[in-house]
C-alpha cells in the first residue's frame, strides 16, 4: 500500500534511529547468564548504557572491548581476547554476545577468526558460549541489530535434533516486544497446554524484579540450554518480519517450521495466532481466552468513537510503525504521517500513503503539515510534541520519561484492549471542547449581520 | 595534530598531579589505561560534546554514524534560560556509501542545511571514531563552510578512541581556546566580570548561585559553558578572573586564559555551605586585587554571614533527625570531599567515599574530614558495594545512576549526585535541597515495606486446624 521513500539528506535532526550494535546488545540482554559486549570504542557502551538504564530503571550488563587509537590501527584481537578473559573471570558468566561496531568493521576485524583463536589460546573459556554478531553502526537501525544477534545465537548455539518434544514450540521475538508483552504471549501460548521457548526473552531479565542477590551478568532470561533445545520444538512463531532470518535459520538447522507473524496487535492479528495455536496444540481455545477476546470486542466497540477519522502521525521502528499504524487504521483512524528508521519488507504494507525512512523532524514536518491530533513514537518525540502542541502516545525504545516501559503491554486480546484504552483515554482528554465561535458564518455574511444588528 | 594536542593537554602544567610527575610520566599522559571488558565511562566525544553543548544558541553537529549521535542525544539536563536549540540531535549519519567515498562532502552540505534552517551564531561539528579511520579532515571542512557561509564553525576533534571523557573535556576546551574565545568584544567590561568554567548548569544549579553573585554586582561575563550563549564564550578573555569549578576538567582553559589574557582563576566549589562561602570570598578577594573597590569584601562578608544563618536555620530541623545516620558516598572529583563536610555538618556520618577521578589535593580533604570513621576507596566493585549496602553498613548510598540499581536492590535508599541528575544542589539553596532529598529518601514509608519477608518466606505460627 505504502510508498517507502528515502530522502536523501545530508543531515538527520532528531534522530528517530539508533545503532544495529545497541540493538543486538539488547537481544543478548534477553540471554540468562550474558555479558554483552561491544567491540569498539568505551563510549559505544557508555551511549547505549545510559539509554538502556534509563528505559528499564535496571542495572544493565554491557561491556566494551575498549577499543584505543593503537588498537584501531593494529587491530583488536588483544582487546578482544583481554575483555573476554576479564568478564570471564569477574562475572563467571555462561555466554558472551560480542557485537561489532562502526570503528571495529571500519577496520575490517576478522571476528570469527580472532574468537577461534581465543578459543585456542584459552581453554579456560571452553565452558562458555561467545556468540558474535557483524552489526556496524554506519548500516540499518536496533531493529536489525537484534534480528541478527538471534539469528547468530540460532546459528551458533542451537543444535540439530532428531525428534520433537511433544508441545514444545519456539517464540521469537522481535525487538518491539516488552517484557510485558512477552508475558501475554506466554501466558497465550500456555493456555493451550503449549510450553514455549521464548527467545530472547527479556520478561525473565529485564521486566523489573528484585533479585535476592547481586549478580554481574543478566538475570534471567533464556537459558543456553533452552536455546539447545529450540531444534527439539515441534514449531517456530516468529514475531515481526525482523525475525525471518532467524526462524529460517532455525529451520536450515534443525528442521522446524516455522511461521511469521507480521503483529499481534488488533483483533485479527491476535485471532491468526490463536489460530495457529489451535492447530499446534490440536486444542480449542480455553474459556479465558475466549473472554478475553469477547472483553477486546467490547473495548473496539466502545472506543472507536473516538479513533474514527481522527488524524495521527506515527514514527517506530518498522515491524512496531506496522504493528500500530495497521491497529489504528482498524480501529477507524488516519495515519496521516509514518516515518521508520530503516528499510524493510514490512513497510510497504504500512497502511499510509507513504513510509519515510527519516527522523523526528520528518515527523513534525508530516503533521504539522497533515494536522495531526495525535503522535506516537519514543520519548525523544516529546520535543515535537510540545512544539506542535499535540498530545505524545509513548511507544518503543526509548521510554526514559515514563514509570513502567517494560510493562506496557499492546499484544495479545488484552494488550490491545489496554491500548485502546490508553490511547483512547489521551484523544478524549484532548478532544476538541465546543466554544462560541466554533461555528460563525464565513466573513462577508458576518459583516452584513453585524451590519443590519446597528 | 590531534597527537599534538592530546600531548600537549597531558602535558598539563597546572594540574597538581602532573607537577609531581618526571618527564618521562609526564609524556606518557594521565589517562590511565582502559581494561577491555571492565571499562565503564564515555569516550573523549562524549566528554567534549559534554563540555560544550551547553552553548544554548549554536548547532551541534555530530558527524558519524547514528550510535554517536542516535544512541545519546537528549541525555542530560543542561539547562538554558534562552535558546533551546543546542536541545537539537544533528547528527551526518553516516551510511556505508559515506564510509566508502568519505564524508566530507556530506558534512559540508550538512553545515550549511543546518545554518539555513536554524540560522545559529555559530555551528560546533564533532568529529567521531569513523571518519577519523577514513580520514575525513573536518578541520578543513569547517574552515571551507565558515569561509563560504559566514559563520564561525568550530571543529571539535576529539574522536571516541583518543581516550576518556575527561580527556574529550579537555580537547573541547582546547577547541574554545583555538576557535572562540577572544573572538569577539563585550558591549562594556566592567570591574565585577568573572568567568565560571566547567559548570555546565546541571539541573539549574547556576541559578541558585547566580542571585549570590548578583546581589553583589558580580557578573558573569564568560560562561563555560553553563546556561551560555555563543556571545557569552567569545568574550571570556576580558573577564577580570576565572573560577574553575569541575575540578581538572577545563584547567587548560584557565591556565591558557590567565597566559595569553592574563585572567588569573582558582580553584572553587559552590557544594557544601564551607565551600559556597570560600568561593564568594576568594572572588571578592580576586577581584579587589583585579581593581574592583574594596568595599567589595565588606559585602562579601555581609552576605555570606547572612546566607549562612540563613542556610543553618533552614537546615536546623532535619539535624535532629539525620545525626548519625551513615551514608556510602560514591562520586568522584571535587564531590568527594565537598559533599563529605556538606553532610558533616549536619550529623550525617560519611562511612566511605570513593575518589575516582579526584586528584591527590582532593583526597588529602577527603581524608582529612572523615578521619578513622571512614574509608577512601578508589573503586568498589558492585558485588562489594551491594555487600555492603545488603549488610547495612551505611543507611544511603549518594552515587551516579550507573551504580543506582545496586542501591534499591540491595533495598536501600539512594540519591543521584551526578550529571544525570534532576535536582540541583548548589550554593546555599542547593545544600538546602540536598539535605530535604537526602532527609526525603531515607524516610520514605515504602523501606519498611519491601523489607518485609513475603508471605510464603514469613515465620508464622502454624495454621489453626479447623474443628
């Protein structure tokens, strides 16, 4: 449906993106027992730490090859071996996630090599996974980042099966998931007797809990040996078109199906994965589920008062802009403006007249422009907002300014009743209030008016 | 060039620490060695764009790939009282073409969409790790666009890899001194200018010192760079004195100030109520000896007497509730020791402190205050601060955000002392506000609760078997 359009410009103003190696970062996040780490320079982490930090309110485990002027001529295989050794032997964790940036593929490191050779050099490191990832910062956005942090942990970690485990079935999800999402489709996928295996499943490490001790690495997350068993599952749902890579990659490896789901928000979208579980689990729907969806009917049929016609402008990553703007479009709205960060399969079905691959300012321009009422993008969109005096709906990656980003929930029959909800909620407290003037005749008949009163 | 500049920042005569150095040291530089996988901290882009873009009216360009400039904007709280288009995130997002073909060309026309669209007084441009490989020179760039455009636009090279934060304060000080500062005059000097370096208005924090400065005809003349505008940084060489606040962080600005302008500076802190009352005196003090009539020290005095009473009176009621209280202490720099005697005067006991980043006169004070009572640490690893936080061996931990969670997991009270902070603690106000947030944190209702054991972990009496 959509245009994708790629302007060319010289400079970004208010970047909507952030970096592949942030994104892969966070998908390792996702990983029980794991140190992330960057190869490159301290500041790489330290930007994408405080982000993290700031989004979550949790202490984040993020490393950094400490790349220096030396290395970056000679090369960063020492920095590579010394980083792996010290988080080793300080953290005793189960998997390392290096990721790449711009200054390590600048320069063109030999990653797969250097680990091999790491890996000769100390034995001591046999017990642990180190899992690598190409994710230059000069190429596509988080999104793809994580995309291929999974598919990496699916290549180099998952292993072959002969057989399924009856009722086991794969989970990928993709990075536009909270923790909070995650727990509605588990919850979805137990209901029918399925047991998942999310990955990577930042509801076990990231969704705010209080641990009873201190930990260095991630805590909790997807095991190393759930990761295994994943070519024992009888079936792959892979959530977000990010997500493709991976669950093809599971496929090459150990013979799962597998199925991509472009959503799970919005009636339809939702009522497609039941679907599928039904069909996996060989069961029908159990009754809370069936409420559930009968309460999202409900919810569409009270809210949509509100959405009808009314104009938004919406700014994400592409598989959530496609999550959200195909939601609005169904609930009766105009998505008037859609910007994204990188270029994808998905855009092109983004119900809008055109998708731009651009930054905070294409959305203020777009609706300014459009006469958007509402906007919906991550907390750097506030400035906008204020700007344009329109109410902001906080979605994604980053939300630093609100309690509770991992617990916003928009999947699943009750994720999206909240979100009608919620966003229903901000268009009626903004809705327009009727004033004296709001239908005065056009001018010339008002002067004759005014005219004939005298 | 860049070699050349970091040496010569190293090379930094009036640093204390480097004083005490032999030649051979000396050359060897300060940073200390990053450890791969155990670094913590920015890079020298992050501490220069730290440093300079609080200059509330100009564009900062961030030239590099989007994790330098998409991954960190919008991070901290440096406030302006005018402009707000430094707010702005600029960044040349370099793609993979521009890593193949060079980006120059696209930082070029970058500039000069960004002057056309903002019209600022002048455009900083930020070199990053990238094209410092691929060798674009943005010096010549900016000389070409200051050239063709009629702006000055200020290179700051100080690439990710070169070091530190603090080194990257540093190297954008050095882009001040070469490319702004005496560039252009003051509408009228008068015996009252001063220069505060190294704050950057965190929260406010000049706010609550200005009024002091104020009401003692003081002006702040040059602003580096806290709540200042292009203008305010240009005409810092006519400033009678220089105070220097962040302890090392700009001292090669006040020491180039005072050799080429002859702006002589000290050392000063606005934490703590000692410290507050030094600064002002010792600008008083400064100033008099610059020209300024005598009677300036009579009201110095004057003011702090009653700023003073003013303070203790306001903080008198939490005394009573806050003596003996101990509190773990992990900053850094001048915050080592002047939040140590803030919190002393007051009762609170300071059980440990750490003095990253601080330089040995720093830890001497430290030292000094806390006597047997407390502990100096370089640096605690996390499981050892969660140790003894779990452990209670302090009643509040005063830090960074980095080190927050540790705090409130471990179930314990925190405050944030460090840049990212939303609160204001400066001057008399400021130690005002510490205290009632301190004060605030500890007796928040909620501590009680989440220590309780949960219902399953409970010791009960055992379950009455129904009749």
């Amino acid at each position: 449906m959509a245009e994708v359009i790629h302007p060319r410009k010289s400079l970004s103003i208010n970047p909507l993106k952030m970096s592949q190696p942030l994104g892969g970062a966070m998908a390792f996040m996702g990983i029980e027992g794991c140190m992330p780490l960057l190869h490159g320079s301290q500041g790489c982490t330290a930007f994408g730490l405080v982000l993290l930090v700031r989004h979550f309110r949790e202490a984040i485990p993020f490393q950094t090859t400490a790349m220096n002027e030396i290395t970056t001529i000679l090369g960063g295989v020492e920095n590579l071996e010394q980083a792996c050794l010290n988080i080793y032997n300080r953290t005793k964790c189960k998997v390392i996630g290096v990721c790449t940036t711009g200054l390590t593929e600048t320069r063109g490191e030999d990653l797969k090599g250097d680990l091999k050779l790491i890996r000769q050099r100390h034995p001591e490191l046999a017990g642990v996974e180190i899992v690598y990832v190409t994710t230059p910062d000069f190429a596509a956005a988080l999104e793809q980042g994580w995309g291929k942090a999974v598919t990496a942990m699916v290549e180099q970690i998952v292993q072959p099966a002969l057989g399924a485990t009856e009722g086991q079935i794969n989970i990928l999800a993709g990075s536009h998931l909270t923790p909070g999402d995650i727990e509605e489709v588990r919850d979805l996928v137990e209901a029918f007797g399925l047991t998942p295996i999310v990955l990577p499943d930042l509801a076990g490490s990231l969704d705010g809990h209080v641990p009873d001790q201190y930990m260095g690495t991630t805590y909790g997350g997807t095991t190393v040996e759930d990761i295994r068993a994943m070519g024992r599952s009888e079936y792959t749902i892979a959530i977000g078109q990010q997500m493709r890579y991976a669950a093809a990659a599971l496929e090459a490896k150990a013979g799962v199906p597998f199925e991509v789901l472009d959503r799970l928000t919005g009636l339809n979208a939702v009522d497609q994965f039941v679907q599928i579980l039904q069909k996996v689990s060989g069961r029908s729907a159990p009754a809370k589920i069936r409420r559930q969806r009968s309460q999202l009917l409900d919810a569409m049929l009270d809210g949509h008062f509100y959405f009808g016609n009314t104009q938004v402008a919406v700014a994400a990553e592409p598989d959530l802009l496609f999550a959200l703007t195909s939601w609005l479009a169904e609930m009766g709205a105009k998505v008037v403006t859609a910007i994204t960060s990188m270029d994808s399969p998905i855009l092109s079905q983004v119900p809008a007249d055109q998708v731009i691959v651009g930054d905070m300012d294409d959305l203020e321009r777009g609706a300014a422009e459009k006469g958007a009422r509402l906007l919906m993008t991550h907390s750097h969109g506030r400035m906008s907002a204020e700007k344009l005096d329109v109410p902001l709906f906080r979605v994604g990656f980053p939300m630093f300014d609100r309690l509770g980003a991992a617990h916003r929930r928009t999947v699943g029959y009750r994720g999206t009743r909240d979100l009608i909800f919620e966003v229903g909620n901000m268009l009626i407290e903004h809705s327009h209030e009727a004033a004296p003037d709001d239908w005065s005749l056009p001018e010339g008949e008002e002067a004759n008016a005014t005219a004939t009163a005298h | 060039m860049l070699k050349r500049k970091v040496e010569d920042v190293f090379n930094e005569p009036g640093c204390a620490t480097n004083q005490g150095k032999t030649d051979k040291q000396r050359k060897s530089g300060c940073a200390k060695p990053l450890t791969p996988g155990a670094a913590a901290g920015g890079c020298a882009f992050d501490g220069a764009k730290i440093a300079l873009q609080p200059i509330a009216d100009c564009i900062h360009i961030v030239h590099g790939p989007i994790a330098c400039e998409g991954n960190g904007w919008d991070n901290r709280h440096a406030k302006s009282s005018n402009s707000q288009v430094f707010r702005t995130g600029v960044t040349t997002d370099m793609s993979d073409l521009d890593v193949i073909y060079g980006g120059e060309k696209k930082l070029y026309k970058a500039i000069k969409e960004a002057i056309s669209r903002f019209d600022p007084p002048a455009v900083f441009v930020y070199q990053t790790c990238v094209p410092a490989m691929i060798g674009d020179d943005i010096v010549k760039v900016c000389e070409a666009a200051a050239e063709r455009l009629g702006k000055p636009v200020i290179p700051v090279n100080a690439p990710g890899f070169v070091g530190s934060k603090n080194l990257g304060n540093k190297l954008g000080g050095e882009a001040l001194l070469e490319y702004v500062i005496g560039t252009e005059e003051p509408a009228e000097t008068t015996p009252y200018d001063i220069n505060i370096l190294g704050d950057y208005n965190i929260a406010g924090e000049l706010w609550q010192v200005e009024p002091l400065l104020k009401k003692l005809g003081i002006r702040v003349l040059g602003r580096i760079t806290g709540d200042a505008r292009y203008h305010d940084v240009t005409v810092a060489h006519r400033a009678k004195l220089s105070m220097m606040v962040c302890s090392q962080a700009l001292i090669n600005v006040a020491r180039k100030l005072q050799e080429r302008y002859g702006v002589p500076y000290f050392e000063g802190s606005f934490y703590g109520v000692s410290d507050t009352s030094m600064a002002l005196r010792t600008i008083a003090r400064m100033l008099v000896e610059q020209g300024a009539d005598p009677e300036l020290i009579d009201r110095t005095e004057a003011l702090v007497i009653s700023e003073e009473a003013r303070c203790y009176a306001r903080l008198a009621p939490y005394k009573a509730r806050l003596e003996g209280k101990r509190v773990l202490l992990y900053t850094g720099g001048h915050k080592s020791w002047s939040v140590i005697s803030a919190l002393q005067d007051i009762g609170v006991k300071v059980i440990g402190s750490s003095v990253r980043k601080s330089t040995d006169n720093d830890k001497d004070r430290a030292k000094e205050l806390m006597g047997d009572d407390g502990m100096l640490y370089d640096a605690i690893p996390p499981r050892e601060m969660y140790r003894m936080l779990k452990d209670r061996e302090a009643d509040m931990m005063l830090s960074g955000g980095r080190t927050q969670f540790i705090a409130l997991k471990a179930k314990m009270p925190w405050l944030d002392m460090n840049q990212e902070r939303h609160h204001a603690y400066a001057g008399y106000e400021g130690m005002v506000s510490l205290i009632s947030e301190i004060d605030k944190a500890l007796f928040n209702p909620i501590w009680e609760q989440v220590r309780t054991p949960a219902p399953w972990d409970a010791i009960c009496a055992p379950a009455k078997t129904e009749a």
